[in-house]
C-alpha cells in the first residue's frame, strides 16, 4: 500500500503554567530561574502530614481559558490524586482531575488552505506540576529541582481532529495567542511553560476507525514538534507496510537525531489508579462568578483585527501585525489616540520596532517604552523637528530603555536647524563647490540631485529637514 494511502490522525495534550505568583496548593513562588530546590515547602515536597489548600487565582484562569475556549464550565468539579512513582514527583501522587474537570467541549478555529477548520477540545482540566530531573552525563547520575513542583497548570486535551504537523502548529498558535491575551500564561516553550504531548496514529484512507496511538514527548519548540509529528508518521507507516503492528507507548524525540525513541508503555487511566483526592473538597462554580469572569476576558485577535481596519483605515497585513500580542496591540491604540496618526503609530510598530525585537532576539510581550514618547516622536517628526534619520537613533535609544526622545534629541543637539538664512547659505556653497552634478541635474540627470542633498546634508552637519533643503534646492536649481 503506498504511503500516500495512509491519513494520519494527531490529538493534543497541551500544559500550560498559568501566570500565577504562588503555587496551587501552597505559599511558594512560581518565578522562573531560581537556584534549585529554593522555592518548596513541606505542601509541594510531599512531606506526611502536610494539607493543600487551594489557589483561588488558578481556577479563575482556567475559567477564562475555558470560556475564551468555547468550553462548557462544570458547576462542579473536584480533584482526584494520579499514583505513579518517579523521582520528579514527591508524593508518588499528581493531584489532577479526571472525573470532574473544570471546563469540557469547547473548541478553536484554525485557518487551512481548505479554509476554517474547528478543532474541538475535549476537556481543560486543573493539576499540579511535577518536579524537574536534571541528567548530569559527566557524574552519570540524575539530579531533582522540585522548585516546579506544585507549579499550576491546566491541560488542554483536544479530541483528535487534527492530521498534520501543519493543522498542529495553527493550532499551538491559536491556542498561545488566546492565553497570552489572557495574561493567563507567557507560553513560553523554551521555558517549559506551554508543553506539547503529541499522540499520533495512522489508517488506511477512508477509514473510520482509529489506528494504534503513540505519545511523544519532550517537545519544546514548534520546529521540534513539527519534525516529531512527520518522523513518527513515517515509523508508524513503515512499521504497517512490513505487516508490523504499532505499539501502544510513549516515546521520546531527540531533535539533534531527528528520531523518536521508546520511554514506556503508554499508561490508561486504570493503571494510575485514579480516586478522589481526600484533602481537597469539591469546588462549586456559581453562574455569578462565571459572569465576573466572563466579563473581564479581553477583545481577542480576530475582533480586535478587524476593528483596526474598519476603525483606524489599516491593511490587514498592519492589522495582522499589531494583534499579534496584546502588548503591541495596547502601544498601538494608546500611541494612536495621542498623536492622532494611527497609520504613523502603526508604521513604527510594524516596521522599526520588528526589527529591533527581531535584531535582539526579543519578544513584543517584552517591549518596555511607553505610548507617550513613541506619540512625541512622531510629533517631533512630523513637525520637522528632527529628521527620519535622528527619529531612527532617538527610537533605538527609547526601544531599550524609555528615553524620552525629546530629551535625547536636545541633549545631543540633534534638532532640526530652523535657521533660513544658514540654510540658503550652505545650498547656495554646495552648487558653487559642485557645478558638474548642477549642470547635470538642469539637464535632466535627476541622480545627480541625491549627490547635491547629500553635499548640503553635511554642511548642515545633518541637522536640516530634508524635506525643507529638497525645496530650496529645486528652488536654487
């Protein structure tokens, strides 16, 4: 049977470390990069005797991750401990949910050159994280920070619509944009904050039933993920075509090998003995708290996308830009409503500042100047104060640390010269040193006139409005 007979089919289980500063069930940060095993206590280091309590803060974002989901939110649900021993893992336990998740039957929209596609989700459920193993090759041992342990998360479960590594990056993508526009997780995936279990299997064509599924692991960037998803589907279908059967497992990709590798058999549900969490009571979810949070989700990249079109006359391709994070979105509108030029606002945003954030390796989440100094900066352009080249140096400086470019231009005397009288003075120098490229332009060779705006530029130690010395120059000319 020839490859192109098979359809792969991919669902989803995505965990992500909701932004809050304390852990789940107990007191202790959740910041990223601390010294191992500085941030735990005898709750999320499974010490006897030690009781959870609750994060109030957790289940309201997994509420609003639900909601902006599509997901149905149960009015009740409750936490269950999953037994399975592994030295990242304190209790010998993961408190989870399983019988009563928080949210159920949502879904989200992708874009596929078919058009839309909805990929349902099958469940948001609430857990704790586990520790993290550092394998140290050099002492041939293995090291625990536990200082994720009891992080919180949320596991978003999609049924298994998907059937390929480019249906699946929409998807993770969709899904990080949504809950970054919460501000309920920076999904970071290099940081471990947004993880990707891919489960995978194929089938003859046609076929309605489902083939053997694997699980991969140990996927931390889309590339990764995108590589694993095509690399498995190979194996499974090369397994298939030598009348091999696919095994049931959980395996590990290694991106540097370009392979996947078997860790253990995938686990049921009946092998973690799954059973309801004695410490922890049921959480019952009113229909007021429901509308508290529903009325605090933010306007999403598709409503905010189209508004910037319809309300401020931007491309869609700027519109597309602008909405890819929040944070650019709210430079955006705030730089709009103070200098007035939204199209000028947007120019900025979409063109310089792309480039710095991707020249430094930066995220637009991160970015730290404020919509008052990009708003003088226009200003302070479109006034003919200072010219395209001083606005590009004042807004690096602003880009790193916020200066205000007012400031900064008067500081290093980078105004515009306003003064007529020099700026004749020196045209008038620059046709006197250079008769050839005058003589040229008179008589048609316009390239010459760039030669001449440069000779009077330097005399005026770049200090003039171009646009005023193009004007006396035609003049004199």
């Amino acid at each position: 049977m020839r490859e192109t007979e098979y359809e792969t089919v991919i669902g989803l289980e995505v965990h992500v470390e909701l932004a809050t500063k304390s852990k789940i069930f107990c007191g202790c940060s959740t910041a990223f990069g601390a010294a191992p095993n500085t941030q735990v206590c005898p709750v999320c280091a499974g010490l006897p005797g030690a009781l959870p309590v609750l994060n109030r803060r957790v289940v309201e974002l997994a509420m609003a991750v639900g909601l902006a989901a599509h997901c149905h939110i149960g009015r009740v649900c409750r936490f269950d401990r999953k037994n399975y021993f592994y030295p990242d893992n304190p209790q010998n336990y993961q408190i989870s949910q399983l019988y009563l998740p928080i949210c159920r039957n949502g879904s989200l929209s992708i874009d596929t050159p078919a058009g839309e596609k909805q990929i349902r989700i099958h469940e948001i459920h609430m857990e704790e994280d586990a520790g993290k193993l550092i394998h140290d090759e050099w002492s041939d041992c293995s090291l625990v920070d536990y200082n994720r342990s009891g992080v919180p998360l949320i596991e978003i479960v999609s049924e298994p619509d998907l059937r390929n590594a480019e249906e699946v990056i929409a998807y993770l993508e969709r899904l990080r944009l949504l809950i970054r526009y919460l501000g309920a997780s920076d999904c970071r995936l290099q940081e471990g904050s947004m993880r990707a279990d891919v489960n995978l299997s194929v089938r003859e064509a046609g076929s309605r039933s489902l083939g053997t599924r694997t699980e991969m692991k140990n996927l931390n960037s889309f590339k990764a993920i995108a590589h694993a998803i095509e690399g498995e589907r190979r194996r499974q279908i090369e397994r298939l075509r030598e009348g091999k059967s696919v095994v049931q497992e959980t395996r590990r990709w290694d991106d540097n090998k370009e392979a996947s590798f078997s860790m253990r058999s995938k686990e049921d549900a009946k092998d973690y003995r799954y059973f309801p969490d004695p410490d922890l009571p049921p959480v019952f979810i009113d229909e007021e708290w429901i509308s508290r949070v529903r009325a605090r989700l933010p306007e999403f990249q598709p409503e905010k996308q189209k508004r910037y079109q319809e309300q401020y006359g931007l491309s869609a391709e700027d519109s597309r830009i602008l909405t890819e994070s929040r944070r650019l979105a709210e430079l955006f509108e705030e730089t709009a409503r103070l200098s007035g030029l939204p199209q000028k606002a947007a120019n900025w945003l979409t063109g310089e500042t792309g480039r710095l954030l991707k020249e430094r390796g930066r995220e637009a989440d991160s970015l730290s100047f404020s919509p008052e100094h990009l708003a003088a900066l226009i200003g302070l352009l479109e006034s003919g104060r200072i010219n395209r080249n001083t606005a590009r140096l004042a807004f690096a400086r602003m880009f790193d640390d916020d200066t205000d470019p007012l400031a900064y231009v008067t500081e290093h005397g980078l105004l515009t010269e306003r003064d007529d009288s020099a700026l004749e003075e020196a045209v008038r120098a620059a046709l006197e040193e250079n008769p050839g490229p005058a003589a040229q332009y008179r008589e048609g060779k316009t390239k010459a006139f760039g030669f001449l705006m440069g000779q009077v530029m330097r005399k005026m130690d770049k200090k003039a409005d171009p646009g005023h010395v193009r004007r006396l120059l035609e003049e004199m000319l």
